[in-house]
C-alpha cells in the first residue's frame, strides 16, 4: 500500500475527500496533511479524520530539508497538492519526481501561473466570457501550474452564472474526479 501526503492551505475540503475517499480503499492511503498555516480550517477536518498533521514555515519549506526529510521518515510514496498556494522546492521535485500532483480550477493552460487560485480564477473565467471552464489536474514542477496535464474536465459557463456559481460547478467535478485520477497514477507507481 503507498503512502500518500496531502499539501493544504485552506479549507481542506479537497483534502477531505481525498482522505474519506483512499479510507476504504487497498491501494493506498493518506497518511499525513501538511499546512504552511496554522489556522487552515483543513486541520480541523483532518482531526476528525484521525490524520497526523504538520506545519511548516519558510524556512523548514525552502532553506531547510526539514519538509524533505519528514516525508522520507514518513515513507511518503506520492504528495498530493490540495488548495496549497506556495512553489514547491527544487529538493521535494526532485525526491518525487513524476510523484506530486496539483489540482488547479481552470482549463490550463488557460488562468494559471503565480496568484492565480480560488475565487481569482472564477472571477477571470467570468470576466473573458468564456463559454466553458473545469479542472486540471497536473504532475507539479519547478513553475507554478506548467507540469504535464494528466487530465481535465469541463463544465459550461452559463451567462448567468457569478464566480459563486462557477466555483460550485468547479468543485464538483474536484470532487468527482481528483481522487480516481490520484488512484490511477498511484496504482501504477512501482512497486504497487
């Protein structure tokens, strides 16, 4: 069974279902959540989950290995970005390779890049006129929302519809879809 670790800023909602989702499942499980923020209302739901959790600054993020270091003395197999908005350092992406993926809310390579997330995605969607935005969900490199796409998916973009409506449609189709793409990659992973 591999070992998966979450990265997350936020909510954790994303986060939560991932974790609900691999709780049953054999081929593997998430064993620890990450937060560069000691407020993130995911630490709240991975509580109740019952998942080990760590913080993290700067400093253990990108002029230490402490972050690096952690996930090999936790046999992280695969690191799975959830709403976590900061650069991931050259060691981590080297270590994992082809082993950490990225959800973003929009058709990349449409709306991506630094400061692009959230509520900033579904306002610019809006504001093109766009007939159509999704997910895609990509392996992480060294610059924001550029690694390969693994896949994406798409909903319309009504005339009606505020960044509100759209983020609604947009996390649905997270829910639904990023923990089976996650299961896809990881069951192929060596050694599974």
């Amino acid at each position: 069974m591999k070992n998966i670790a979450v990265f997350a800023s936020g909510s954790g909602t994303n986060a939560e279902n991932i974790i609900k989702y691999f709780s049953n499942r054999n081929s593997a499980k998430v064993t620890l959540v990450l937060t560069n923020k000691r407020n993130a209302y995911v630490l709240k739901r991975v509580e109740a989950l019952k998942i080990d959790t760590v913080f993290f600054d700067r400093e253990d993020f990108y002029a230490a290995d402490k972050v690096l270091q952690y996930l090999l003395s936790c046999n992280i197999d695969f690191i799975v970005l959830a709403g976590f908005l900061w650069l991931v350092p050259g060691n981590i992406i080297e270590k994992y390779s082809g082993r950490i993926v990225n959800i973003h809310p929009a058709l990349l390579p449409l709306y991506g890049g630094k400061g692009m997330y959230g509520d900033i995605v579904h306002k610019a969607v809006i504001e093109s006129h766009d007939k159509e935005s999704g997910i895609t969900i990509h392996y992480v490199d060294n610059i924001y929302d550029n690694g390969s796409i693994i896949f994406q998916a798409r909903c319309n973009v009504d005339s009606a519809d505020t960044h509100e409506s759209l983020a609604h449609k947009v996390h649905a189709l997270e829910y639904e879809h990023f923990p089976r793409v996650i299961e896809e990659i990881v069951s192929q992973l060596p050694g599974s």
